[in-house]
C-alpha cells in the first residue's frame, strides 16, 4: 500500500508537470488568495497543502481539515517581500468531536506609489490594499470525511477608492485508507466582486486538489498538489502545480525539515515544536527572487468532548495493559511448572484483548516448540517402529505428521522418502524408489542406509537391463 500510495503521489505530480511553462495566471482579482503561502509549513512544502491542511492554516488551503483538528489554535504570519507586507492572524476551534469554526484575517499592503497629474506634477501618494476575512465552518461525517465552509468578505482599496464583496468557498478532505488524505476545495462558488471606479472585478471559479501519504515509520509526510485557475474560463485557466515532503525528527523536541517546488520556485524550510508553540521559516528560490516566510503557531487546548475521549481512551488502554500483564504473568508461571497446554490456554485469552500484542506471540511460540517439539518426537519414534516393521502405510503416516507439527524435523523429511523408497522397492518400482533414495541423499549425503540401499538397487536394475 504504501508503494501504491508513493507511485500514486509522484504520476500525480508528474502528469502535469509540463503546465510549469504556463503562464501562472497573475494578476486575476484575489490573486493573493491564491498564489501565495499564508504558512511557512505548506510554503516549505512547495505549497501543496490542500491533501493536509492540519493546522490553523487550513480555512486558507481546505476548511475542511478543521474537522480533524483536535486542538483550538492560533496562527501568525508577517511577511515583507518587495516593499510588500502580508499578514495573516487566524484561530480555529473545535466545538466537539465531529464539528469546528475559524475566523482569520489575510491580507496586504503595496508601497506607496506616487500620483501626478497630466503635466507630471507630484499630487501626493496613494497605497493599494486588499484583505480576505474568513469564516470558516468543518463537519465530519465520518472518521475519513469532512467537508468544510468559508464565508469569505473581502476588501480593496487604491487611493480614495474602496470596495468590498461576498464569496463563499467549499471544501472536502477524505481518508481513503491509512496514512493517506484526498482533499478538493472549490473556491468562489460564489464569486465576490468588486468594483473600483468604473470596473468590476469577478473573482474566478478555482478548483484545488492534493493528495498526502504518510510514511509512518519513519515519519517522512509527502503531498502533492494540483489546481486549475479560473476554471469557467477555457481559453484563460491556467493550471499550477507543486509537490513537498516533511520529515519529522524527535529528539529533546520535535523538528521538521522541508522542502518543495511547485510551478514557478523551490522551497526549503523548517520548523521545531517546543511545548504548545511552534515556529516555522522557510525561503523560496524562484528566477526573480528570495523570499522568505516566518510563522508562528500556538496550540491553546482541547475542548471537553475531545479531552473526556482522550481521557476515556487511556483509561480503556490502561484496563487493557493490566489485563494483559496479568495473564501473560500466569501463563509463564505455568510454563514453568511444565503445564504446557495450560499455559497456551491462557495466553491466548490475550488475542479476545489485544490481537495485535506482540509479547504473547513469542510466547506462543515458545510454547508450541514444546508442545509441538515433544509431540512430533512421539510420532517420529512410531514411524521409525512401523517402518522396521515395514508397514510403510503408518510410517508414512507418522512421518508426515512429525513435519507437520515441525517442519523443521530433517530427519523425518529424509526418512519419510526412504520408507516410500523401500516401498516402491518392494512392489518392484524399481525407478521409482531409485528418484526417492537420491532426494534421501539430498537432505543427507552421510545418510548409510540410504547410500547402501541405492548400491545394491543399481545392481539390480543392471541384471534387469
């Protein structure tokens, strides 16, 4: 699966590798909204974030992850790139096990830029500023599914000119299986507009889609995404890409090293998590630019729904552990006493309690070598008895019982091919008992009996020839 999941992830990203020669679609109204990163986390991860979105950060890039939260937060992001300043400030919160809310802000401030008049002359100056109030809303329907909501208020001013307008965007985050995440937003299904002046700008219809698979055992997160701009534009839309990975370190605290790329620049970052607050940087590299982005994130608790499961889970889990010690304790101390078959009896009470327990498994299998060990032995010396009394039947019979209950019984394998050697020999199958005898000498060549039998039966098939 985890093949499947990886192979799954890299044609994702791969079939539409080549849109990275497309124009990347700058320019449109709520281009921010977009293009942008309001996370160091997702900006380190090549800004595929739609298959994740587990953090504060998620109203941005799919609100459904909400759902999934356990933990209320708040996130922080100031950034200054080109005598531009960004920001994002947001919480999310979850209200019980199945459903959360979050508010933020994002938005930014161009320089100032000068106004003259026909002939050339300084009229002053005038700043450009745009801003995106999100409302959020997250369900879970079930333990893999969510979907979530933004109500989105956006705000444009240049100079004495402002305008704002109403969009919504919806979202949808499935676990298909372990470890791996599906996540689709649709932004601006309903389409804010603004209008400045004379001009009315439409926000487009978008469509963003990524997936994510966790390697958990060694604790390394990959994610790629895809969206196509303006999608009810055929001639117009344009299609972005990026793909990141996250591996996760755990040593006095916990570490994240990333790195990404997507349509238009590489990124690198990394994060460290020191009690409930994290920090993350990361710098982009793209032909034009440096630029860099700084987050930060506070975790402020659980609401009581989700600290009584938590609390209910540990107590269940300790019921459990208990359980578990207690009869591993009596089956060894039966072992001891040499009450073989008890003490499997009452190890494998242990699999109604946890079947996943990897200490009673090794004691089941040192268990079964005795039980097994001294069972076989006691069919081996029968079959030994009934092949010197060449009754070839029950020896046979005995001998594959022997391997049966120890596959591991070479010297059962190799006498159960001389008892069907001797059998053949003795209804005249001559070839037949000749093919047996060597499989004897295969398993062991030292074999006497084996070796003394083959002789005297290649003599005979010389006077038959």
């Amino acid at each position: 699966m985890r093949k499947i999941a990886a192979l799954l992830i890299f044609l994702y990203s791969a079939a539409f590798g080549f849109y990275s020669q497309v124009a990347d679609g700058g320019g449109l109204p709520g281009e921010y909204l977009n293009s942008f990163s309001v996370s160091a986390r997702a900006f380190g991860m090549g800004k595929a974030f739609t298959g994740v979105a587990n953090d504060v950060y998620a109203p941005y890039w799919n609100p459904a992850g909400i759902a999934f939260l356990n933990n209320s937060e708040a996130g922080f992001t100031l950034v200054s790139l080109a005598e531009t300043r960004y920001s994002f400030v947001g919480c999310v919160i979850p209200l019980d096990l199945k459903t959360g809310i979050g508010i933020s802000r994002f938005g930014f401030d161009s320089p100032l830029a000068e106004k003259t008049n026909s002939v050339g002359e300084s009229l002053g100056y005038y700043q450009e500023k745009q801003s995106s109030y999100l409302i959020s809303y997250a369900e879970k329907i079930s333990d893999t599914f969510s979907y979530g909501l933004n109500l989105k208020v956006v705000f444009q001013e240049i100079d004495v000119y402002s305008a704002f307008g109403i969009g919504i965007d919806a979202g949808a985050l499935i676990s298909p299986v372990n470890n791996m995440r599906l996540g689709a937003v649709l932004q601006n299904i309903l389409p804010a507009s603004l209008k400045l002046k004379e001009e009315t700008d439409r926000y487009p219809v978008n469509l963003k889609t990524g997936a994510s698979y966790l390697f958990s055992d060694i604790d390394l997160l990959t994610t790629v995404d895809l969206s196509v701009i303006d999608i009810l534009s055929f001639y117009k839309m344009t299609v972005r890409w990026g793909i990141g990975a996250e591996y996760h370190l755990k040593y006095w605290q916990d570490i994240y090293i990333r790195a990404g790329i997507d349509y238009k620049e590489a990124a690198f970052g990394a994060g460290i998590s020191v009690l409930n607050v994290c920090f993350d940087y990361a710098v982009g590299i793209s032909t034009f630019e440096v630029s860099h982005r700084a987050s930060l994130t506070l975790k402020l608790g659980m609401p009581p729904s989700q600290q009584e499961k938590i609390i209910q889970e540990e107590k269940t889990a300790l019921v459990k552990e208990r359980a578990i010690i207690k009869l591993l304790s009596g089956s060894e101390q039966l072992f001891r006493d040499g009450n073989f078959t008890e003490a499997k009896k009452e190890v494998l009470k242990i699999t109604e309690i946890d079947p996943a327990n990897t200490e009673y498994k090794l004691f089941l299998s040192k268990v079964n070598k005795y039980i097994y060990g001294k069972e076989a032995d006691d069919h081996y010396k029968n079959a030994l008895k009934y092949m010197d009394e060449d009754n070839y039947d029950l020896a046979d019979t005995e001998f594959k019982k022997t391997i049966e209950l120890n596959p591991e019984h070479v010297e059962a394998k190799e006498y159960l091919h001389y008892n069907q050697a001797r059998r053949n020999m003795s209804e005249k199958k001559y070839p037949e008992a000749e093919e047996e005898l060597k499989t004897v000498l295969k398993i062991n060549p030292a074999n006497i009996k084996a070796k003394e039998a083959l002789r005297r039966l290649l003599e005979v098939l010389d006077l038959l020839k």
